[in-house]
C-alpha cells in the first residue's frame, strides 16, 4: 500500500465507525423576505439543542442576503442545524440564479453555540449534511427547474425530509 493510501487508510480508522443520526424537518421559517425548510441533525437525541437552534436563527437575518429578490436570489432556501459530536454547526443555503446552491457555515464548540465563526474553508459539508443538499437539490430540480407545469416554489417548500443516515 502506498504511504499516501496508507494515511487516508489510517485517518479513516481514527474516525470510527459511521454511526447514523437523526436528520429533522423541524419546521418552515421566515426571516425577512427569506422562506426557509429548518433542519436539525442530532447525535444526541432527535433534533439539535434547542440553544443551537435559537442561537442558529438569531443569526440567520445577518447571514442571509439582504435582498432576498434581487440580483437572481428567489428568497428561497434551507437552514441546517448540526450538533455534532464535539461542535455546533450552523449551515444556511439559498438558492440562487435558478440553479445555484450559495452557502454559509458556522462553526464552534460543542458547550458554546454563541462563539460559532464563520468556516474560512469552502467545504461542502459532512456526509449527513450532504444528504439535505441532496434532498434539496432534487426537491429543487422536481418543482422548480423541470417541473412541466413551471416552477412551483410552494410544492418545493412543502417537502420535507426526515431520515436517518
């Protein structure tokens, strides 16, 4: 085995076994012009601590976009709440010029929601959080990108996932 297979070979076995999580639909949100699906993923329980939830949405309105109709943005996305194993993750998405995904992700200790910061690193997100995106993205395609009768905003903010992964 090369010394490079050998590494990521090595880091995986760090890592443990996968372990499945609860993914939530907890409930639609409006924040200003903003029409959002709220997600939790929880390692503990079946949603996230409702203080990262709170502290996920107190954030929410400097977070997304200002204008929410403009410059190709629908005021349409999804905000996916973390609790990790030993971090709070906040995740926000907005769908952007018909076809693009934009995203913010915060992240902090596990005791602390409030000291999350913002990731510098553009990350797609874990394996969990992944299966929202993917969701989402095929809600996104189905309703609004292909759907015959022409988009319809209201029948993709109506589905829902819930799932354990």
């Amino acid at each position: 085995m090369s010394p490079d297979l050998r590494a990521i070979n090595d880091g995986l076995r760090l890592a443990g076994p996968h372990r499945t999580r609860p993914i939530r639909f907890v409930r639609p949100e409006r924040i200003g012009e903003w029409r959002l699906k709220l997600y939790t993923i929880a390692t503990h329980g079946e949603v996230a601590r409702p203080a990262l939830v709170d502290e996920t949405l107190r954030r929410a309105p400097a977070i997304f976009p200002a204008a929410a109709h403009a410059d190709g943005r629908h005021g349409i996305g999804f905000i996916t709440v973390h609790d990790a194993m030993t971090a709070s993750i906040a995740l926000y998405y907005w769908w952007e010029s018909f076809n693009e995904l934009h995203s913010r992700i915060y992240v902090g200790p596990k005791a602390d929601p409030r000291a999350m910061t913002l990731l510098p690193t553009q990350v797609a997100g874990c394996v969990w959080e992944l299966e929202i995106i993917d969701f989402e993205r095929s809600a996104w395609i189905a309703d609004v990108l292909a759907n015959p009768a022409g988009p319809d905003v209201e029948r993709y903010l109506s589905r829902q996932l819930d799932t354990e992964i």
